[in-house]
C-alpha cells in the first residue's frame, strides 16, 4: 500500500517534537535560555539576511539600469548631434570639393559610426537594433551618392530628402531610448514594491513565529518556576501536599527533588516538635501541681505557723507558679490546635458575659496597676462559636494590653455589628508595636522589641494563639490604627442570618 508524504507529516512532526522534549529534559536552564535564544534568532537572522539579499539586488538592478539608461540617454544625444555635424560637413564638401572638406567628412562620418557601434553593443530591443542599423545603411547610402555624384547642383534635393529622412529616423531613436529609460524606471520601481512586499511578508511571517517561540520557550521555564515557587510557599504549611518533581529542566527538576526531601524533613521536625511540646507540657504539669499543692498546706501552716519571711517566699513561689502554669496552658492549647484538634462552634456566646468574665479575673491586676478600662459594647450581642475558646482569644489580647499598659493608663474594649461581622477591639496605651515587628506579631514564639528590652515576661504564644483561635471561628484578627491608642487589635467574627435577627431583636 502507497503512503502519500502528506500522511507522514504529522508523525514526523510529533517525532520532532518528541526529540525536542527529550533534549529539552535533559538541559539545564543557562542551556535552555541559550537554546531559546538561538531558536528565537534563527528567523529574525533569516529574515535579516533574505532582506539583504533584496537590498543588494535592488541595489544593483538600480545602479546597472541607471547607468544603462544614462548610456543610451547620452550616446542617442550624440549620435542625433553627430548626423547633423555629418549633415554639415556633406553641405560643405559639395560647395568646396577639395581634400580638406573630405577629410572633414571623413572624420565626421567616423564619429557617427563609432557612436553608432557604441549604441549598437548594449542590449537594445530588436526594433530599435533593427532601426539603427536601418539608420547606418541608409547613411552609407547617401554618403557613396554624394562622393560619387557630381551633377552640378549645391544641394541636391534628393539628398536634402535623404537626410531629412535621416533626421526623422534619428528622433525616432532617440525617442525610443526615452521609452526605454522610462520602462526601466517602471521596472526599477516594480523591483522596490516587489523587495517592500517580500519584506512585508517575511515580517508577518517571522515576527508572530518568533514571538510564538519566545512564549513556548518562556512556558517552559517558567511552568517549572511558578511549581516550585508554589512548593516554597507550601514549605510553611505543616500539612502541605507533596512537591511533584518539575520534568525538565534539569537543574529545576533536582532542584524540586531537594524540596521535596526539605518539606519531608520540616514536616518530621514539625512532629517532632509538637510531640516534644505536648510531651515536656505534660511532664511538667505533675511536678507543678505538686508544688502548687504543697505551698497551698504551707499556706495553711498545717506543718506549724510561718514567719513574714517564709510569707514571702511562699508568695513568691505562688506567683511564679501560677505563671509557670499559665505559660503551660499556652503551650498544650498551642499544641492542641497546632495537631488540628476538632472543636464545638455551636454554642450561643453573648460578647457582653464574655468581657464581664475576663474583667472579673483581672480585676486585681487591673486596680494594683490603676488601669482604667472603657467598654464600648452593644448591647445583647451574640455569635455562634465556642465559649472558652473566644474567651481565651480575647483573654490573650486583654492580657497583652494590661501586660504593657503604663502604670494609671487605659484600655478601651469596644465591639460593634457591621453587616454580616462582628467587630471586636482592644486598645491600650503601652509603648506600642514598632514597624519592624508588625509583619511578624502573630508568629509562634515571637517577641517584640518592646517586651524583649523591658523584660516582660512571656512565651510569645498569645498573639499566635488568639489567631487559630479566631479563624478556627471564621474570622481573622489584624492590627489597626487608630488615633490617640499606641496598639489596637480587631477581632472580625462572621455572623449567621439566625444571629443577625437575635441581635436585632
């Protein structure tokens, strides 16, 4: 059976391509840049060199056909001035008869036919060949008339005919060299447009192809890029999906198999540390509850009465573990949410019992520090989510706020329904967030300048946990500025239909 060469276009094609791809996987990025380069060059080269040849032969049909058309314009001239020159020196000759006149016409008639012979040698249509020569016989022939006849006569009337006859011949020539010139023009002008709409063609053609070439070549390189960018961001996330290994080039393709091994081993470390927290958490709470349970007998003096001394002491050991157990509590609901702990959002909260609570438990902190608080709260409202978990959100929040408040300043707990949220703020008037923290307020771990340089006590896990909190809840939390406050924090929590209507009733 017959295969037509039509047929076996597309499979060479998608061979081509296929090899292509093959060498393209096997490259590294300096080789596919050079090799897109290249690619990309090749037509515009083309096109540069193909534009050059029509410049150069437009270049040089226009040089020859000018100087062509120069020749023919100057020799016709002359050869129409030397047949009257000719002209002259017959009259001349018939007057005087003697030698000098003949050789006079001599030398004339050697001038015509030399300029003759020259118009003769270029390339001339076959008519105007014909004509000239028609031109040169019919010279001869009243030339040998007058040399060889002696009627008498001055200036024969046969050859006053003769020679206007000659005469109309020579312009007939003369302005069929003009035609000439003028068809060469034409055909010179023809080449231009045929060389600008050549021109035209190759950059209709070669441009979209070179631009299709730089886009191919772009995707290429940069398909593998975004993935592995994508893979980067990925590395923050705990639970994030394997890195699937780019095909080519091939630096990027070992490139995302590092990643891939990255993510593997933070997602280890990330065990290994929850594991590590909720482990050292949970050791030290048994320890702790021992301590706490043996200063409460002390405090009771069960072993016999203390003096103000041992009172000291013993208070100073409450405090600190009391703050040792808070830091604990941070840690294992940090771990908790960190491990994707399933939580209850289905309890009804009213934000007006919520901050009633957090006052009460730190209604001793707040007057030992004279801190004023100013609620701004509408009344009667109310979202679904989980109590104690909101309450530790805002419990975080109120805390920093008493924690770097001055000494008589104020905090200001506000919260308001804007169409389907519910804000919440707290403000305070401590030393405030430098700009260089802002980005990383709410990172597990981290302290600010300001708590770090007037040793506040801390983990760095409020703001970390307030957050996971909130959006466990659907919401989110961010600093905010607001004038005459140095720190404000908004909480901003969904509202459902169903809670919209009980807090409008």
């Amino acid at each position: 059976m017959l295969t037509s060469p039509l047929t076996s276009i597309p499979g060479k094609f998608r061979h081509l391509l296929r090899q292509v791809r093959r060498r393209t996987r096997s490259r590294s990025v300096l080789e596919l840049l050079l090799f897109g380069f290249i690619l990309v060059g090749a037509p515009l080269i083309v096109g540069l060199v193909i534009a050059g040849h029509q410049i150069r032969t437009v270049t040089g049909q226009s040089e020859y056909l000018f100087e062509r058309t120069t020749d023919l314009n100057r020799i016709s001239q002359e050869l129409a001035r030397q047949l009257v020159a000719v002209e002259r020196a017959v009259r001349q000759y018939r007057v005087l008869h003697d030698q000098e006149a003949e050789a006079s016409l001599a030398r004339q008639r050697e001038a015509f036919y030399r300029r003759a012979r020259m118009l003769m040698a270029m390339e001339l249509e076959p008519d105007l060949q014909e004509r000239l020569e028609q031109l040169v016989a019919r010279e001869a022939l009243l030339a040998e008339s007058v040399l060889t006849v002696n009627d008498g006569a001055e200036w024969p009337t046969a050859l006053a005919q003769g020679y206007r006859e000659l005469e109309a011949l020579s312009r007939a020539i003369t302005d069929q060299v003009d035609e000439m010139a003028g068809h060469d023009l034409e055909r010179l002008a023809g080449m231009g447009r045929s060389a600008r709409t050549t021109w035209l063609v190759l950059v209709g053609m070669i441009v979209p192809l070179a631009i299709g070439l730089a886009l191919i070549f772009t995707g290429l390189i940069n398909r593998p890029v975004r993935r592995l960018d994508q893979g980067i961001r990925a590395l923050a996330q705990a639970d994030s999906a394997p890195i699937e290994p780019v095909s080519m080039p091939r630096d990027l393709r070992a490139l995302s198999v590092r990643l891939e091994w990255a993510r593997r081993r933070l997602q280890r470390m990330e065990r290994d540390r929850q594991r590590l927290l909720g482990q050292v958490s949970h050791e030290l709470k048994t320890p702790l509850s021992a301590i706490r349970e043996g200063a409460s007998l002390l405090e009771e003096e069960l072993f016999g009465p203390l003096n103000e001394r041992q009172s000291e002491v013993l208070d100073i050991v409450r405090a600190n573990t009391g703050r040792l157990q808070d830091q604990i509590d941070s840690l294992l609901r940090y771990n908790q949410l960190r491990g994707g702990l399933e939580l209850e959002l289905d309890q009804q909260v009213s934000l007006d019992d919520l901050v009633d609570e957090l006052l009460k438990d730190h209604a001793l902190e707040l007057t030992a520090r004279t801190i004023k608080i100013q609620c701004a709260i509408v009344p009667n409202l109310t979202l679904t989510g989980n109590h104690d978990l909101l309450r530790t959100a805002l419990d975080n929040l109120v805390s920093n706020a008493i924690k770097y408040s001055p000494l008589g300043g104020a905090i200001r707990i506000s919260a308001v329904r804007a169409e389907t949220c519910l804000l919440i703020e707290v403000a305070d008037q401590g030393v405030g967030i430098a700009a260089g923290d802002r980005h990383r307020l709410f990172e597990p771990f981290y302290r600010g300048q300001a708590a770090a340089q007037g040793s506040i006590p801390g983990s760095g896990l409020g703001l970390s946990i307030c957050r996971n909190l909130v959006e466990a809840h659907g919401g989110e939390v961010e600093l905010v500025p607001r004038p005459g406050w140095s720190s404000v924090f908004r909480i901003c929590l969904p509202v459902h239909s169903s809670e919209e209507v009980e807090n409008e009733n």
